[in-house]
C-alpha cells in the first residue's frame, strides 16, 4: 500500500506541473483508443513470434510473470513471490492465484496454474513448432538446447517443474544475472496445454485460437481491415486498465492519410513524418498538436549478407566475391554518411539517434563505466564512422585485391519496406550518398521497394539482400542479448559464413569471443569487458554498420508515453495497460516538463533500488 500511495503521489506531482486550464488532465468519458496500421501481422501464435508488430499485440493478451513499471522496476505479475537458490541456479515462483483464461468472447474458459508455464516451454522447445525464440530458453534452461535438438526426449528432465498448482520452478544451466528480465519475453509466457490440444495446428491463426490473460481481448480480429481489442473484465489487474476499447483500422496508405485523419478527429494517435514536420511545426495551430517521441533502446545498423539468395540478375556469386573481403566491407563502412541518413527521420537533433555501436549507450554498466565506454568499444562510442578519405584508401585496396575476381561495379541489392516512407527516403539517400563518395565505378547501390506484410520473413529471413539496415530489442538486462542477431542460429545473419574467420572447436573467431564472455557468469565487469570486446571486433571487421537507436521522430497523439510500462529489455512495448486517454494531444512543452520530472523520479528510484 506503502508503494502505491507513493506512485499516485508521483503522479499528482507530474500532473500539478501540467497545463490544467488546456488538458484538464484525462478524457473520463471517451474510452475507446482508435488507430491506424499498414503492415499485417502474420500469426497471433506469441510462442514462436518474434517480430515487432506481433509482440506488441501479444504483451496486451497474455501476461508475464514478472513485469516493469513506467520507471523500469521490477514488479510481481503473474507471480506474485519468487526465490533462488543459493547458487543462483534454481528459481522458485509462487503463481497469483485466481487468475482467469478467457477466451475471444470473453468467457472463462479455466484459471492459470504453475502447469501452463511448463506447457507453454514444452511448445517453444519442440523444434517442429519453429519457435523463433526458442534459443532464448535454451541459452538458460537445463537439458532445453538437448530437448529441442532431440537429444532427450522426455521432458521432465528439462529444467522446468511445476512442484504444485501454485508454484513453478525453474532450474538453470548455470547462473544467470539476468533471467528475472528475461522472463518478461514470449517465450516464458504460459498457455492452457488442454486448449493447445482442443485447437491442435490452428493455435495463433487468428483470435478465436489463442486464450487471453492479460488486460484486453481481441473480439474481432480481420486481416488486412480491422482488429479491435476489449478491456478484459476478468483481468487480475482490471482497476489499472483504463481504455474500454482499442480499435485498429487497417489502411495501406496508413502512413500518407493518417495525420489527416487525426485533424478530422478519426484517430487518437499519428506518427509525424519528416516529409510534413516542416509544415507542422510552422503551422501555429498543428505546431501544439505535436510532441517527440522517446527514443527507446531498439539498435539498427546495417548488415551485409554473405549467404546471398536473391535472384541473378543481381549477381549472388560477384557479391558473395567481394563481401569476403574485409577491405572491400571497410570501404563501404567508412564511407556511408549516417548523419544525412538520420536526416530523413530526426531533421532536427539528428545526432540524438545515432549509434556508434550495437549496444545502445545507458543500456547497462560495469560498476560506474556505461558498457559502450569499455575498451576496445570505446574507440567506436566516440567517434564517427564516416570518413570519405579513408574510405577510398579501403577502396583502393580492394580493388587490388579483387582484381579479376569480381566484377566492377559490384551490385548491391538493399530491400526495403514500402509501408515506411522514412526508410523510402533513407535508401535514396544512402545510395546517392555511397555512389557519390566510392564512384558508381566501384558500386552499384540498387534499392528495391517490398510490401510490408510478410517483409521480415520474405526478404530478411531469406536472405535476400546484400546490404541491409535492420533491427533488435533487447531481451533481457545484459549486452549478451545483442549478440543473437549475428550467431549462427538467427534467422537473418550469415556472419559465420564468413571466409578467413575459422576459430577453434569448428566456430568462428567472434563466437568463441562470445561464448568465452557467457561463460563468465561470476565476475560481472570481467563478463561485461569480454562481450565489449566481442563487439569491438564485429564492428572493427566491418561484418556491420551501426546506425541508430529506435524510437524518436515526433507524434500528434492524446497518449501520455510516460504512464506505460519502460524497459530497455523484453516484450513491453504496444502495451496499453495504464494508459488514459487525453482531452487533446500532449505538446512539445507538456512532453517536456513530463520528461523532465519522469528522468528525475526514475532516478531516485533507481538509487533508492541500489540502497
């Protein structure tokens, strides 16, 4: 109770610095949230989903064990207590009792018990079910890597139990210093084995084949038209969901007629983009519509593909030629101008957004050190890549060097999606900019638009492309987490395809720099200072391109940003627990003051935490 009066207190100070005569604070009457979107999901299956737009409906269906606060902490959810061992080794959690399963209508369909957390990893760890996740459990879970590569077969040998109704037990390869975070992601969320049973294959095909827990429920659910998701009555936690309804339209030229829609009073909720924040912030009346985005802890940078399977007419084996050498990915590194890229999303502070390395800087510490500030990353974290003299010395050597192996101009394929007007825009810059520097002698930048629906799997997960930007959230409170897009097991990197990297035991040079860091597990710092210098080298041998952190850009909205759930880790972004709707759309001064007194709170949260 102590903590709760604390946290409405803090929110009566936030509110007391507010505009009371233009907001009067929330819109008590109106309770449906109306948006638009453009790019389809592909399953509703959260087990094995992976992508962006399907965790950020999945984290409003079904609830974790644990869950984060709009400071960030640690906070009970589905469990409501929970313990380890001595040695860090094994978990215990008691389950909140009276817990509900409903189904798409609403009706109880069960309640939630320890079992369904065992059913919903025994799904995730049967390689048939192609759980994109999988290797999050099986990095942790004793025995799960053996069960999921059929080395065992019975499942109770995996590290997972439920010693009673109530109370689930984990047991763990080794220590790890961070699984409480990672257990906010989807793969540790539950599910009813009766219901899988019932429904069999059809399980996340659309609404009415998957069970609700969490704070809404999706009644109507139609591909490529419309979604709308109600406040679920029997939610454990209900008095703290404030929106009725969420209804989401779906609009091919979403991002064109959205903010349009949004003056008209349609939606509740635009993204604003560089091709109208010109005319928005010069416009007296739209100017105090709109309010900056948070910036958030997803990392993009681009990747080369050395495992080519677009079509010949651009040239798969010429590219895979020159990719293997480092001079000729050094050149292209040196040479790509990611300030004029950023310009296409953040006109304004675009040096805010980038990113020097993959981890993002604030993610984490070593002792009082950011983890970008350790050696050898540090020398990336303080400088910028882009450098056209070096560039074309990198470029004079890879010409020598490939010299009647490939082919000049060398093709090179970077897809797109069509849905984003920003990253339109941002590919024509990056191609003018790269054949300016390096000559379209040396380089033939060919950009090609994709439909949004599908994009991931279609073009990234097929590897089709040559030279890509790409993306990836944190899923747990450590910087192993960004190292999963560049292994062997991801769905959309090659790096170990590499030549002239071979390391010991049949890995490569950059995977023994990360298992080496995984296996410290005791000495924190020494475990951070090795994945920095895992890192340092994907970065040195040019294998990718760091670019930005997500989130920024500006947004015309009636949501307050700071009310919901924060984590620089795991599946919290799209959740609309808390959230209240606003009489009128926050300003760039409101979002300020909030931000402000939100970064202050935080703080002595944080410090208090520490104590």
């Amino acid at each position: 109770m102590k903590k709760l009066l604390i946290f409405f207190i803090g929110v009566a100070v936030v509110l007391a610095g507010w505009n009371a005569s233009r907001h009067n604070w929330y819109d008590r009457e109106e309770n449906e949230l109306r948006m638009v979107y453009s790019g389809e999901v592909t399953t509703l299956n959260y087990l094995t989903a992976a992508t962006a737009n399907e965790i950020s409906l999945a984290v409003n269906f079904v609830d974790s064990l644990v869950e984060y606060d709009r400071f960030g902490e640690i906070k009970p959810c589905l469990a409501t207590e929970w313990n380890t061992s001595e040695d860090g080794t094994i978990w215990t959690f008691k389950i909140r009792k009276g817990v509900k399963w409903v189904t798409h209508e609403g009706k109880v369909y069960g309640k939630l018990v320890a079992q369904d957390f065992v059913d919903g990893l025994k799904y995730v760890l049967t390689s048939e079910n192609n759980s994109r996740t999988a290797n999050i459990v099986y990095s942790v879970i004793k025995n799960a890597k053996e069960y999921y590569n059929k080395e065992i077969t019975d499942f109770n040998e995996i590290g997972i139990k439920a010693l009673d109704e109530y109370t689930l037990q984990y047991t763990l390869n080794k220590p790890v210093p961070y699984f409480l975070s990672i257990l906010n992601y989807l793969c540790f969320f539950p599910v009813k084995g009766q219901f899988l049973e019932e429904v069999g294959d059809r399980f996340g095909t659309d609404n009415r084949y998957i069970l609700y827990n969490g704070p809404y429920v999706m009644i109507n659910y139609e591909p490529h038209h419309r979604r709308v998701l109600e406040k679920n009555e029997y939610y454990w936690d209900k008095d703290n969901v404030y929106i009725q309804r969420i209804t989401m339209t779906y609009n091919k030229e979403a991002n064109v007629l959205a903010p349009e829609m949004f003056l008209r009073g349609e939606i509740d909720h635009v993204g604003i983009g560089t091709d109208i924040i010109h005319e928005w912030m010069n416009n007296p009346v739209k100017r105090n519509l709109i309010r900056p985005n948070r910036t958030n802890f997803f990392s993009y940078f681009f990747l080369f593909n050395f495992n080519p399977q677009f079509s010949e007419e651009y040239e798969p084996v010429n590219w895979l030629v020159a990719v293997n050498n480092r001079n000729f990915r050094k050149s292209i590194f040196h040479a790509m101008d990611r300030k004029s890229a950023m310009l296409t999303e953040e006109p304004y502070e675009p040096e805010k957004r980038l990113l020097n390395t993959i981890t993002p800087r604030n993610f984490i510490s070593a002792g009082k050190i950011d983890y970008t500030q350790l050696e050898p990353l540090s020398k990336f974290t303080n400088r910028d890549s882009f450098d056209e003299k070096l560039a074309l010395t990198y470029k004079n050597k890879a010409i020598e060097e490939l010299k009647g192996k490939v082919s000049f101009p060398v093709k090179i394929l970077m897809p797109y999606n069509a849905a984003s007007r920003q990253w339109a825009n941002r590919v024509q810059v990056i191609e003018q900019q790269l054949e300016r520097v390096l000559g379209k002698d040396y380089i033939d930048i060919i950009i090609e638009p994709n439909p949004p629906t599908g994009f991931l799997e279609r073009v990234r997960d097929s590897g089709k492309y040559a030279l890509m930007e790409l993306n990836w959230g944190a899923d747990f409170a450590d910087p192993e987490t960004y190292t999963h897009p560049f292994r062997r097991d991801s769905t959309s990197s090659w790096i170990h395809m590499a030549r002239g990297y071979e390391g010991e035991n049949g890995y490569t040079i950059y995977e023994n720099l990360v298992q080496r860091a995984a296996d410290e597990v005791m000495d924190i710092n020494k475990r951070y200072q090795l994945f920095a210098e895992a890192e340092a080298f994907l970065i040195e041998e040019a294998f990718v391109i760091p670019y930005s952190v997500g989130g920024g850009g500006y947004a015309a909205s009636r949501i307050n940003p700071f009310e919901i759930s924060y984590s620089p880790f795991g599946a919290v972004s799209g959740r609309f627990k808390g959230l209240k709707l606003l009489k009128t759309p926050m300003s760039m001064d409101e979002y300020n003051l909030l931000y402000k007194q939100w970064e202050r709170e935080r703080s002595e949260r944080l410090k208090g935490a520490e104590k």
